[in-house]
C-alpha cells in the first residue's frame, strides 16, 4: 500500500545517482543535484484525488463503467485440473516462455500497419484464447494501470497504481481485423476512465462479491514497456565496479487464477553476433504466467501459454480469417491430442458447419436415424464381384471423404471431433446370397432399409457400409450407405457414375479415369466463407 513498480524503479535509478555520485566525488556531492526536484508528496496527490474525484466528474465514469459492464458474466470458467475451492486461495506459482524476437518483430509491425499498439495485439490474442479455453465469447480481463498521468507525479514513490476490466465480446465470428478494432475501442475507453479506485467502483456498482473468486475480473493481463538487458532483467541496471544480482525469491501468490505479464528484454551481443538479429529490433518478450496452484498444475499453464504463442502467429499471418476458425494446435499437436498415430494418416481436416450441426445429433441421440443416407441399384447382369470391388477401392482409394475417420476431441479448446483421413482404407463388402431363399418384395425391401437406415455409433468412427445382395446369378442389388455428413446425393451420385462407368472399362479392356479429389480445398472454402461475421449477423438480424 506504500509502493508500486513503478517506485521501485524511481528507487533503483535514484539509489544508482547517488551511488555513482559519491563514489565518483571524495569530497561529497550535493544531493540536491543528483535528483529530480519534487514538487508534490503523496499526501499532496491524496488529497487531490479526494477532491477531484467528486460531483460530475466522479457519476461520468461511474456511468460509463456501469454501461461498459452491465451483464457481465459472473465468473469465467476456464478448464481447471481441480475444482474451485469454496474461498478463494491466493497461493500460486509462476511459469516462464519467450515470444522470439522474430515474432515479436511481426507483431510490432502488424500493429503498425492497423494503427493499434502492440498491447492491443497482445491482449486481443489472450482474450481470445480465454474465449476458445472456457467456450465463452464474454471475456473480462483485469489490467494495471500506472496511474500516473500527470508529470508532477511520474519521479513520485508511492502507490498509484489502479486495476481495470477490459471486456471482450467474441461472438459472431468477427475476423481477427474486427477483433483488433473492438479491442482499441474497448480500451481506449478504458483507459480514458482510469481514475476511479476499483474498490470505489465496485462499492458503486452494487457488484455482487462471491468468496471462491474476485469480481468482474477472475484473470489479469499487463506489458511491461521497460527493455531489459538479458541477464540483468530483473534491474536493467549496470554500474562500474559493482555487480548487481536480484536473489530469486520464489513466488508462492497469485491476485487472479491466471494472470499473464509480458515485458521486453534486449537480446545479449553475444546471441546478436551468432546472427539471430536478421534486421530485427533485437528485442523478445518475456512471458511470465502467474497462476493459483489449487486450480492448475504447471504442465497445464505451460501448454496454455505455447498455444497463446501459436495463436499470435495464426492472427497475424491470417487476419481476414474468423476468430473461430484459428485454432491453438499444431498438426502434430493435433495428432497427439487425437491419439492417433500419424503415419496412418494422410491428414486431420476440421469439420465444415454443417458436418458438425450432424456429427452433433448422433452423438445427442445415437439411436436416431434421421441422418442414415444411401443407395440401392439393381444390376441385371452377371457380375465379377472381385472386380466390382476393385472399382469400389480405386472409388476410395480416389476420394479422401470415403477414407475418413471421425474421431471425437474432449478438450475444451478443441473442435467437437475432426476428419482424419486415413492413408489406405481397404473395402469392405457385406455379401448377403439369397439365391436359395427367394425373399418376398416386402422382405426385400425391409433388409434393404435395414442397410440403409442404420444407426451410427459416434465411436465407430467409419460411417461407410457397402453391401451386395445376390439373388440370382444375374440379379443383384448393390449398397451403399453412410452417415450424411460424408455425402450427400450428389455425392451417391457421383460415386455410382463413376464406379459402374469403370467397371465397363476395365471389364473391356480399357483404362479407368480417375476422379479428382477436392474435397480438402472445400474444407478450406468452408472454413473461410462459412459462419462469416457479415453472414451471422444477417441471420441474426432476420
């Protein structure tokens, strides 16, 4: 309650003044000289802020704090190892990554070229990824402020230093572009209303308190603009014939359940000569998470934090891209979250809209058949079914969608299940000869629907089932049937054609034609143009 980070780096700098003053000078030194003159105390900045924060200027920003946070959400729920204690517990730790140089660089840059600052893009990626952990689009985030926006006060020791919420709406799907300009707006009005002491702001708004978490904000963000040395980041401060060392206290609190700082810090020469500079501004940030230890094991915070990074990377490098389609995996990460092994994979795709809209309505009633889809042809010839089924593989073997899997991911921050397109799916044929027992039209008809509209188990995972029905020598029925997330009629369509078309030609002594496999640059189509904000909001609106 008497100091800040800021005082204590006026401490630091005042302490080496005075260091290097009197060592430099035997016969003394005037003190008076060595530091900025204080035209203010504390006291002095008490009372104004008693008296200034009074009448109107005190009810417009408790107005604009009252309509900025009505409705807020009570507690964001992220993912926790453990469950949330009854009273809130401020025991915690802290876990350390770097932003490389080389993307801090982009980010700098990005900023720049959209007229926000870097904060802006840091924070915009973190609530964003608050947003895809917990599957809330309402985000409030707690920042610190200086406090010090009057220059009688900026070589002042004491305590200024005030906390914000900076919220955030991610419905809708906006782009990455539309994200950074809400994030400006949001806090830009922020900070324009910074001087209201939270508690008095709290008091005011009547906020309801709960014991297992603090109001309004349950996580914190700030960026240090202070560079750093490496190696001397904890001070920054270097005098002659002394060498100063910080002694690692360990850290055993945490404010917030989560709270994420980021400073800069200057790159070393020594890592600039071995050529990593590459024309940068020879700067990294540093990442410190500071989390609560009865919510979350470390492992857990050091994952969060390499998809923040990753997500930083996703935003500027596809800015025009829907914030729901950016996604905090790697391939490989993906692959290991699936639990599947990669080399029988040809590759993971997410699921398009629609896909999920059905993938869902199995999975809440896994006895419908409501999204059974299928064909039944009648052959009226003598059929090679060794070569029936050679075509159905080349068919497979041709079309990636015939060879996916749909596998479910049970992570909070992952999609409800993806594609995952096998290498090499080999054909199956369920071959039913009824050329003993002629079936009545009833029968038939009965066992072809029972083929057809089938009930697909989510853990399954391959929705395709091929049958042949012999009833004579020269009468057979072929099926195909899936789930209707992997074709449609037109699809059914497209396979018979070609499948049967084949068939013809190798039966002839002709060579097959292939059919040209686009259904990942759908996949692509549709994580661009499907669920754009513009056409949400359409919907929305009629």
């Amino acid at each position: 309650i008497i100091s800040d980070g800021w005082s204590v780096a006026v401490f630091l700098k005042e302490l080496v003044a005075l260091y290097e003053g009197y060592s430099s000078n035997e016969n003394g030194v005037d003190v008076e000289g060595l530091l900025p003159r204080l035209d203010v105390q504390y006291a002095d900045y008490a009372y104004w802020q008693n008296k200034y924060l009074n009448g109107e200027i005190l009810d417009s920003q408790v107005d604009y704090w009252r309509e900025n946070l009505k409705g807020v959400p009570e507690l964001l729920r992220l993912p926790t190892d453990r469950p949330r204690p009854k009273v809130q517990t401020y025991n915690g730790a802290l876990s350390r990554f770097t932003i490389p140089a080389d993307i801090k660089d982009k980010i700098d840059s990005f900023a720049k070229e959209r007229q926000v600052t870097p904060f802006m893009v840091l924070l915009s990626a973190y609530q964003l990824l608050l947003s895809k952990y917990s599957n809330q689009s309402d985000v409030c985030v707690g920042i610190p402020v200086a406090g010090r926006n009057h220059k009688e006060i900026e070589n002042l020791i004491g305590f200024f230093i005030n906390a914000l919420v900076i919220r955030a709406n991610l419905e809708g799907n906006n782009n990455v572009e539309q994200l950074l300009a809400d994030t400006k707006e949001a806090t830009l009005g922020a900070f324009a209303n910074q001087d209201i002491p939270a508690e008095t702001l709290l008091d005011a708004l009547k906020i309801k308190r709960n014991l297992g978490y603090s109001p309004l904000a349950q996580v914190g963000f700030a960026l240090q603009n202070i560079a750093f040395d490496e190696g001397t980041e904890e001070t920054g401060y270097k005098l002659k014939g002394l060498e100063i060392e910080q002694l690692e206290a360990e850290h055993i609190t945490a404010k917030y359940d989560l709270t994420l700082i980021l400073s800069e810090r200057r790159l070393s020469e020594k890592v600039l000569s071995e050529g990593q500079q590459n024309e940068s501004s020879s700067k990294e940030l540093l990442g410190v998470a500071e989390y609560n230890t009865d919510l979350f094991d470390e492992s857990t915070i050091e994952k969060m934090m390499a998809h923040y990074v990753r997500l930083l990377e996703q935003m500027i490098v596809e800015p025009e891209l829907g914030i729901d389609k950016l996604s905090l995996l790697t391939e490989d990460e993906l692959y290991k979250e699936l639990n599947i092994e990669k080399d029988q994979y040809e590759k993971v795709l997410p699921l398009t809209a629609m896909q999920r809209d059905l993938y869902l309505a199995t999975v809440m009633d896994p006895s419908t058949i409501q999204n059974s889809l299928g064909y039944a042809v009648e052959i009226h010839s003598k059929l090679d079914k060794e070569l029936w089924k050679q075509e159905l593989q080349r068919f497979v073997d041709s079309q990636s969608i015939l060879r996916t899997e749909i596998i479910d991911a049970n992570l909070p921050y992952t999609d409800v299940a993806y594609q995952c397109v096998l290498k090499h799916k080999e054909v199956e044929i369920e071959e039913i000869d009824l050329t003993t027992h002629a079936p009545t039209e009833d029968e038939l008809e009965e066992l072809i629907e029972n083929h057809i509209y089938r009930r697909y188990d989510p853990n399954d995972k391959y929705y395709v089932h091929n049958a042949l029905i012999k009833l004579a020598e020269d009468h057979y029925i072929t099926i195909l049937a899936t789930h209707h997330m992997l074709l449609d009629g037109v699809g059914f369509a497209q396979q018979l054609l070609t499948v049967t078309k084949n068939y013809e030609l190798v039966l002839n002594k002709q060579n097959p034609e292939l059919s040209e496999d686009i259904f990942a640059d759908f996949i692509e189509y549709d994580l661009r143009e499907t669920d754009k904000a513009e056409v949400v909001e359409r919907w929305k609106e009629r």
